[in-house]
C-alpha cells in the first residue's frame, strides 16, 4: 500500500511537471528567460526582505537609545534618517536591476 502510494504520487509529480519543460515559443529560449524572471524576484525579495530587516534593526536600537536618554533624541534623528534613506537606496537599486533584468526576457 505505501509503495503504491510512493509510486503513485511519484507519477503524478512527473506528468504535472513535464509542461513546465515544454518549449514556449518557436525562438526557444525557454528555460533561459525561465531562469531570469526566477533570478529577478528572488533577488528583489531578498533585497527587501534585508532592507527591511535593517530598518526595523536600526529604528528599533534608536528608540533604544532614545528611551534611555532622552536629551540625545536631536542628535540621534539625523543620523538615523541618512541610514533608513541609505537602506531604503539598496533595495530601489534591486528593484532597477530586476527591471532590467525583466526587460532582457522580452
């Protein structure tokens, strides 16, 4: 019963993933653009996903900082600005290079 089951899930799995090799257009090229379109998401995702990481980090260790003396909140603000502007500046320079990357596969 089980290694009926293996086999049928194994089966299922392999006539469900053989459109994906399926060629897409008569130029071909298919698995390339495949591939670029994959890179540019993931790359885009994780570029956010570290911005955001760095953000949170940053404010959070402001606040920190803030809440134990008070008197430095002026000189704490600036800096902290430039930084989230900083951060926030990586993950646009991701966003135009999977745009770029975008228009390759077209």
């Amino acid at each position: 019963m089980k290694l009926a089951r293996i086999l049928g899930i194994a089966m299922a799995a392999l006539l469900l993933t053989s459109p994906a090799f399926a060629e897409t257009a008569a130029g071909g090229g298919g698995i390339d653009r495949g591939l670029i379109a994959l890179a540019a998401g993931l790359g885009l995702g994780i570029a956010a996903f570290g911005a955001a990481l760095g953000q949170g980090r940053a404010t959070g260790a402001a606040m920190a900082s803030i809440g134990r003396h008070p008197n430095s909140a002026d000189g704490v603000f600036t800096p902290l600005i430039v930084g989230l502007a900083l951060m926030e500046a990586l993950a646009l320079y991701a966003l135009v290079i999977a745009f770029m990357l975008a228009g390759r596969i077209g």
